[in-house]
C-alpha cells in the first residue's frame, strides 16, 4: 500500500513538546497552576502530583481522593527520594495518628514499616491556640531535606498519588516512541508475546495508531490476555474500533480517554485512531512526520487536528460487540473471501462482526490486524 497517498496533505507541526527522557516524563499544564505535572514513576509505575493550593490535611486527603488517588504514602527510600523532589520542600504526606496518639496510619491502610523522621520527631508537640493542638500530621520538614514531621493541622501544599494508570496517562507515556506498523508483531500493540502480558510504558519500542488505543486501554485495566472478550478494547484496528467498540459523543462531552477517528480518503474505511489525553492534546501514532519522514508518536493540540481532512468525529470506548471472532489458531478451519476480496483464514487474526460459519455466509467487514496509513 501506498502510505503517502493515503497521509493527510498537510503539513503536521508539532504544536506541542514531544517529551522524552530517561527518568520521570511530566506534561505540561495550563500556565494558572502552579501545581506541577502529573509525574510518573517508573519504579513502582505510580504518578505522583504536587498541588500548590494550600489546604488542611482532611481537605487535602479528600481533594486527592476526588481525583482517584490518594495523599502520597511512602513504602520505601526511593519513593521517599520521589515524592520529596516533587515536594520541594514540604507538602502533606497521607499518614496521621489522630485515631490514637502515636500510631501512625497510612491513609491507604497499607503497613507503616519504611519511616522517615527528623531527629526528635515525631515529638506531638503542643500548638497553643491551634486547632489541635498536637502535631498528628505527616509532612516533610524543610530544615531536614527528605526527613518526617508530625505537625499540627494547618494549609499547606500536599501531594496526590495514583497507583494506577488511566489509558491517556499511557498514551502520554508512548509520546516519542516509534510508530510502528509490522503486520504480526503484537509489540506494536504493546503485548509482549513471550511474556504473555501487555508491556509496561517503559518497554514500549513502537505502537501503530489503533494499537496505541489497543495498549492504553487493555493495560490501564489490568487485562491479562490479548484478545478477551471482557478486555475494554477487544478491536486490534481502528476501523474495528470505531464501529464495533465505541460511540459518538460531542466535543463538549469530551475527556481524556476519548477518542478522535479519520478516514483519509473518504471511503468509508477508518484509517486513522487518536486519542485525547485531556488540556486540549491528542496524541497520535501516524507513519510520516511533516517532513515525510518515519514518524513517531507525538502530541497535537486538538484543535489542530480535528481539522485534518477525513476527521469523522469523536467516539468513547463502548463495550465491543463483535458477534463473531475468527483467530490465528482456532480450531475452526476456514476460509472465505469477503466482499472486497479479502481473505480470511486461519492465519487471519480479527474478528468477524456477524456472519456464518457453517453457511460461508460473510458479508460483513472483518478487521485486518492493522490498519493505520496502509
Ligand atoms: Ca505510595
Ligand atoms: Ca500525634
Ligand atoms: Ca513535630
């Protein structure tokens, strides 16, 4: 296939900041926070963010929890080292022994066995004329740089922590990797065919577009097995994702996660799969770069891509409703020849949307295993 032909012609500026690095990625954000970006951690694949609005430690901890995380907690050194750098300086940490005076809880439940303290801490010192008055909140104490303090409540920065990854942090994670369309290669849709698993962010090497959705999705929900019927993503092509595993929303319902689809040339075949990772960015695994060279995965503003030719809308990830699925190695043995020519047999890996087995009955479109700029 041709890949140029079937390539927007326009020219594609990266508008924002292709991120790359050996260590933590962050993100931009908009310039009214101060808080700093959602940080990932690649030791324990947790993100961390510091958020600058002083509050009290229970507004705090309930402000983190609203986000789906939690204030930080701190299981070992290097975390520690994490979570401070982040801190600069100071910030509530998610421990408090205001149930019963010198037994400190993580928020989480989780063991309190790694600690910190400044010398003399922690001491429940006395704070006359505070609410309090005692000192039964964790946080760092500037004079001793990475080491504890009980404190009495009051407004301070804090930080968030989520232990999870949602399917725009991971397609955050993917920008600047490699696109990669190699018909067979499972790596390209972030499984690890030795391994059994979907990778890690870090192990990714190359993603096509469709599979950049493919991974996000199936890895953010823990999914064990490459094609599963429960998995949230059960589509390994962007056609088969936009017909069989999303709806339509508006660009007002809009949220990271969503998804954006093209059809280069109009014909009614989807090409082209994006996804919208929240402060107005997309970010999309295409072939070419603006100077048609290889391309990688980057990053746009939305605004500027929605205008790409053959943008057709807007979708969210909706249960898959394959009725039918044909895989490499079933126990059916079968070929047929769909409409177009195509054929399907047991070395096709996709899935059949409806149709007969038993009557060579098919009449619907299957999805190849790739499909992004053939
Ligand atoms: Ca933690
Ligand atoms: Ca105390
Ligand atoms: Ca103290």
């Amino acid at each position: 296939m041709n890949s140029k032909s079937m390539y927007p012609r326009i020219s594609l500026i990266l508008v924002a900041t292709v991120i790359l690095g050996t260590g933590s990625v962050t993100f931009p954000r908009s310039e009214c926070y101060q808080d700093t970006s959602k940080t990932y951690n690649p030791e324990n694949g947790h993100w961390y963010q510091r958020i600058d609005t002083p509050m009290r430690w229970h507004a705090a901890r309930d402000y983190c929890t609203a986000l789906g995380g939690h204030l930080a907690t701190i299981g070992t050194a290097s975390e520690n080292d994490f979570v401070y750098n982040l801190a600069s300086g100071g910030g509530w940490l998610g421990a408090t022994d205001e149930a019963q005076e010198g037994v400190w809880q993580w928020v989480t439940g989780e063991a309190w066995s790694y600690t910190n303290w400044a010398p003399h801490e922690p001491n429940n010192g006395v704070w006359p004329g505070h609410d309090g008055p005692y000192e039964h909140y964790l946080n760092f104490k500037p004079e001793h740089p990475g080491q504890w303090n009980d404190v009495p409540d009051h407004e301070s920065p804090f930080i968030c922590e989520w232990e999870s990854s949602t399917p725009a942090d991971l397609a955050r994670l993917a920008v600047g990797k490699q696109y990669n369309l190699a018909i067979g290669d499972l790596t390209t849709k972030g499984w690890d065919n030795t391994n059994h698993r979907f990778m890690n962010p870090e192990e990714i090497t190359g993603l096509d577009c469709s599979g950049l959705v493919y991974w996000a999705y199936n890895k953010a929900y823990g999914a064990t097995r490459y094609q599963d019927r429960n998995n949230p993503v059960f589509f390994e092509g962007a056609d088969g994702q936009y017909r069989n595993n999303t709806a339509a929303i508006s660009e007002d319902e809009l949220r990271p996660g969503d998804l954006l689809f093209f059809d280069w040339n109009g014909d009614g075949y989807i090409q082209h799969v994006a996804m919208y990772v929240g402060d107005n960015l997309v970010v999309s695994a295409q072939s070419r770069n603006a100077e048609n060279c290889p391309g990688t995965i980057a990053i746009f503003n939305l605004g500027f891509i929605k205008a790409w030719r053959g943008f057709v809308g807007f979708r969210r990830i909706a249960s898959p409703t394959t009725e039918l699925q044909i895989q490499a190695h079933s126990p059916v043995n079968l070929v047929v020849t769909d409409p177009n020519g195509n054929t399907i047999n047991h070395e096709t890996h996709g899935s059949l949307k409806s149709g007969l087995v038993s009557g060579i009955e098919v009449n619907s479109r299957y999805e190849r295993e790739t499909n992004c700029d053939e």
